[in-house]
C-alpha cells in the first residue's frame, strides 16, 4: 500500500451513491465488522474519515495492480512459444536441483 505520510499532491472529488455512503459510515464505526475487515487488511489505518477513506482506497489499488500483473503474466505466458517454455522449465528445473544439492552438503 502506498505511504501514508506521502504528500499529497492534489484532491479529488467522489461523489457517494446511497450505498456508497452507508459503507463509509460502517468504516467509520470502530465497532463495525466492516471496520474490522479494514483493519485486518491494513496497519494503522487512522480515526479520521480522510485517513479510513484512503486507506480503502489504497486496499482498492493494491487489488487492481494485482490483477493487472496477474493479466500481463498470463499474457506473457500466451505469447511465448513451446520452445521458450522448455527453456523455462528446463532452467527453473536445473535451479531446484543446484538447491537441492546444496541442501544435501
């Protein structure tokens, strides 16, 4: 997650819809299992609504670059040829067997 002490460099505006706005006021109830779901997926996540709303935010991100990376990996994947993949194989093969040996010394 990105740094809370960062600086900021600009605001932005995000209009709430009716359930949008139930869930920012569940997050903001310390008693709330929503709240606590917070605080299982991020340290120090504040009491202020600007701290609680970015910290949401930062978990959002952190989840939509995961799944960015998962795409550009299994696009990687489909591109390369049978013979790239043999070499791969072939070489993540030879790097267990160099530990495994090393394991046995």
């Amino acid at each position: 997650m990105g740094s809370m002490s960062a600086e900021t460099v600009r605001r932005e505006s995000l209009p709430l819809t009716e359930s949008d706005a139930t869930i920012v006021d569940k997050l903001m109830n310390p008693h709330s299992l929503e709240r606590w779901a917070l605080n299982q997926l991020a340290e120090n996540v504040g009491t202020t609504k600007a701290a609680v709303l970015r910290t949401a935010f930062h978990i959002g991100l952190d989840r939509i670059v995961e799944t960015a990376q998962d795409e550009g990996y299994r696009r990687l994947a489909e591109s390369m040829t049978e013979e790239e993949r043999a070499e791969r194989r072939a070489t993540t093969y030879s790097r267990r067997r160099a530990r495994a040996q090393r394991g046995d010394e």
